[in-house]
C-alpha cells in the first residue's frame, strides 16, 4: 500500500482498500507522516503499510483509520488533539490507544471527533469554547473521552471551535463557539455552548452533517441543503451585506440547487461544495483563491453567494474540502485539485493557487483509491494497477 502525501475535512463512509500511500502541502508539525516538518511540495511516499478507510485533517493535524478500525494520528499536537495522553506533536503516524472499531473521524482546527462501530462519540484536543461539548470550556483533553449526545451518533462536522452532530433519528445537535449562529439556534444568546443542543428549526430528517469555520450546513433525505452561521463569503446562499454577516437559523441553499436532490455535501473554511451523483458538482461561498473552481472570473469577485456547476468534472467517486483547497478522486483513479495551494497543497509541485480543476501527477503504474486532507495538507492513498 502506498500513502502519497500532497498537501479533511468532512468526508461520507467509504470502505476500506488495500493500498499504498503518499502526501504533500504544509508540513511544519510533521502532520504529513514524513519523519520532519518541513513542507512537501510535490507528492511523496508515506511509510504506513496498513489498508486506509479514511483521511482526515485539522489545522496541523492528521487522523488515519485503517481497515480494522484502528486510529493513527500525527502532526499538531499542542491541545491534545492527537489523542496521545500528551501534549508532544509527532511526526510519523502514531496508533491512538483505547479506540477500537472506529468508523468515522472529523478535525477541527484543534479538536478531534471519533464515532465508533456501536455508534459512540468520543472527542479530544482543545476545549476552550466547549468545542468537546463534555459541559466545560477550560484546557484541553489529552485522550479519547466519552461525549454523550444520545445513543445513536452516525455522523460528525468539527468546525473552527464548534461541532455538529447527526444522530440515527434524523435529529441535528451542535455545541462550543456561537459567535456568528453556527450553532443553528435562533435567539441564543450565549457565545459558547458548553452541551449539546439540539437544532430545532430542521423540519425534515437529515442524512450528512458539515461545519465550516464558522458555519455549519447539513443535508436532508430528500436532498436539500440547510446551511447557517457566517454569511461573510455567501455560505448561507443568501447577498452578503453588513446587515446580514450571519443567519443563527437553517436557510435553505436554493438557486441552481432548487431543481435537484443532492447526494452529499462537503465544507471547507468558507466554501461548500454539493454533489449530484457522480457527474455534477456545484460550488458556493468564498472564492479568491480559486476554492470554487469556476475560473478566473469568481476569484476576482471573491465569493459568490449562489451555487455554481463546475464545469468539466464528473465521474467523482470521492471528494474533500481542506481550508481553501479541494481533492476529487475519479473513478478511473485520477486525482484533481483545486484551490490553495501555498506549501503545495495541491501537488502541482509548485505554490501558485489553482482556480480550475486539474490533474496531480502520480506515479504511472498506480491509481488512487482513497484521497483526504486537512487545513493545508492533503493525502492520496494509492493501489497498484
């Protein structure tokens, strides 16, 4: 199995693969697996030889499930967020003890939310807005610790300092920082949760769950996207003005995505990008370092507040938001990218951002079956073809 690093956010439940692996992008806590910290601008073999079911990234952090349900972590680790009982960031993934059969994990920018097979919620890391929602906001927590949403947790979004989570019932459950309403509560006026609160203004059952920096969206089982929080960049879907910089209530993403049930959603810091199916993708939110992928154009206007198709990509088996940066793995096994690309995030071998869609070069003789990313670092895990 080959683990190429080239550079997660949010991600569905994909199934594990045999695979090897490499990486790039910013590297300056050793979250790229590398054995240093310094920054990888073109994709470079990881050495990790179990199968992968999932990537995924904060701030300066990486979070590995292999295919036995067992955690790696590497990188960033000044809160804990590693999971590791100590506060020593790493450099070279490293197994978390006391997780078995984890199924999904998300990362804020320093906190970490794990569900396991029997539907669990355990989190770590920093804690200073109740981003953990463990009913306090001080320190940090260095290990796995139990959070008790309810009995059925089936998915998680780790935002800046906030979290969102899905439980089996359809219901949707936020907690930790409120300053811009992505907690999805109107007339709140605490700036912190410290529990779990439910979002009530969701009529319908929800199927995925997402959280930007400061803002949150899920989708729907009849495939309308909600989204609230910050309206800075257009996220909600709505004008931005300075009269409505946030929404503390679930708005519906209407416009192009009126006609269509979309079948998932993915956030970066200021971005959401919604697929239908495999072969449409559309894109809304901040744009001036070509996150949307619609061309020159949007990045000069720097957001756009209503969702745009992507043009010339299809045949999309998997995706991922990093901060600023996008990953698409094909289902021929060809990567794209698109977006930041400072530290080379986006494996072009070079810093210049990407405002399109386009390929990264892999090796010949592999093809990629799982890609994931943080805030400025993203993974490709690789199979022999």
């Amino acid at each position: 199995m080959l683990l190429q690093v080239v550079g997660t956010w949010n991600s569905t439940h994909p199934q594990p693969v045999d695979c090897n692996h490499c990486a790039c992008g910013a590297n300056s806590y050793g979250q790229l697996s590398q054995g240093h910290a310094e920054d990888i601008l073109c994709p470079t073999r990881i050495s990790f030889s179990n199968e992968v079911h999932l990537l995924a990234g904060g701030g300066g952090h990486t979070m590995l499930i292999d295919g036995n349900g067992n955690v790696y972590s590497c990188g960033w680790n000044k809160k804990g967020q590693l999971g590791l009982g100590d506060v020593d960031d790493r450099h070279h993934f490293q197994h978390v003890p006391n997780l078995t059969a984890v199924k999904f994990v998300a990362c804020g920018w320093n906190h970490t939310l794990i569900i396991t097979d029997n539907h669990r919620l355990f989190v770590f890391g920093c804690n200073t807005f109740g981003q953990l929602g463990l009913g306090t906001a001080n320190g940090c927590y260095l290990s796995p610790t139990p959070c008790h949403v309810g009995q059925g947790v089936i998915h998680v979004g780790a935002g800046l300092r906030h979290s969102v989570v899905l439980l089996d019932d359809g219901t949707v459950w936020s907690w930790g920082d409120n300053k811009k309403g992505q907690l999805g509560i109107p007339g709140l006026q605490m700036k912190r949760v410290l529990k779990p609160m439910k979002v009530s203004r969701l009529m319908e059952k929800c199927i995925q769950v997402i959280a930007g920096s400061q803002h949150s969206a899920v989708l729907t089982e009849s495939g309308q996207v909600f989204c609230w929080g910050s309206n800075q960049h257009g996220q909600c879907g709505l004008p931005v003005s300075s009269e409505a910089g946030l929404f503390d209530e679930p708005q519906l993403i209407g416009g192009a995505l009126s006609n269509h049930n979309v079948t998932s959603i993915h956030s970066g810091w200021s971005h959401l990008i919604a697929q239908i199916g495999v072969d449409d993708v559309y894109s809304w939110g901040r744009s001036d370092y070509g996150q949307l992928g619609l061309g020159d154009e949007i990045v000069l206007q720097r957001y756009s507040s209503f969702p745009s198709k992507i043009p010339n990509l299809n045949n999309i088996k998997h995706m991922m938001c990093g901060a600023e940066h996008n990953i698409a793995l094909l289902e021929n096994g060809k990567v794209l990218t698109w977006g930041w690309n400072e530290h080379g995030i986006c494996g072009s071998q070079d810093e210049a951002n990407i405002h399109r869609p386009r390929l990264v070069s892999l090796p010949e003789d592999f093809r990629a079956v799982r890609v994931g990313c943080g805030g400025g670092h993203t993974f490709i895990a690789l199979k022999p073809k």
